[in-house]
C-alpha cells in the first residue's frame, strides 16, 4: 500500500514571473521600499541631533559628511522617500474611505503621488537653500 501513493496535481501559487508588471504595482512595491529606506535614514537624522547635543567639535566632525556630496545626496533621498512614503499613506486613507477604485483612479492617484513626490521634494529643497542664503 505504501507504494500506491496518489500524487494530486495542486495549481502553484502566483508568481511574480506570472504578473505582469503594473504601474500600481510597482508604487505599492516602492511604498514599502522607503518605509525600510526611512528606518535606515532615521539613524543619520539621530545621528545628526545627538552630534549637535554633544558639542561644537563632534557637531562639526558629523557636519563634514553631511555638508559632502554624497551626505547630500542620501539626505535628498531621505526628504524624497520621506514625502513618498507620506503621499502613498495619503492614498492608502483615501481607500479606506472606499474611494478611487476604478481603474483610472488608480493610474491616476499612482502617477500624482510619484510627481508630487518629486515636486514636493525639489520645493523644500529650494526653500531650504533660500533660508540658508542660498549656500550649497
């Protein structure tokens, strides 16, 4: 008897080779993305704070790197993911309310959050540049 095993045929799961890949999709994928990219970041910004609570000489050892190109750069990522991560928790209530479903209210609400994400983030960029004086 035991070698009469019935093998059954069960369907596979979905696979992401089976998807095609949506744009709806690949800003839900990027939703999650920056909530890690925020846990990380948040470490530099502690880092930031607690060197400017230590004193003048460590305040200005952190400074270097973040005043450098690429303490720039991972700060500008920071402030995007920060505004995306926001934007897609916007869209998320506004479906809890039972709100844009539809098709096209998808696409559309996913290519507002990924422009204004970027819009948003040149403008406090810019304004964060004009309130120092316009130093780089």
């Amino acid at each position: 008897m035991a070698g009469n095993e019935i093998k059954i045929e069960r369907p596979l799961s979905p696979h992401l080779q089976i998807y095609r890949p949506m744009f709806t999709m690949m800003m839900s994928m990027m939703h999650r993305i920056t909530g890690a990219a925020l846990f990380f970041g948040t470490f530099i910004l502690a880092w930031w704070l607690i060197s400017a609570a230590s004193g003048p000489a460590y305040y200005s050892y952190v400074n270097v790197f973040v005043s450098s190109w690429l303490g720039r750069l991972i700060l500008f990522g920071y402030t995007w993911a920060l505004i995306h991560h926001m934007l897609g928790g916007i869209r998320h209530f506004i479906w809890d309310t039972g709100r844009m479903f539809s098709r096209p209210a998808l696409e559309y609400s996913a290519w507002a959050m990924l422009i204004s994400s970027v819009g948003l983030t040149w403008v406090v960029w810019i304004a964060g540049y004009i309130v120092m004086g316009g130093r780089p």
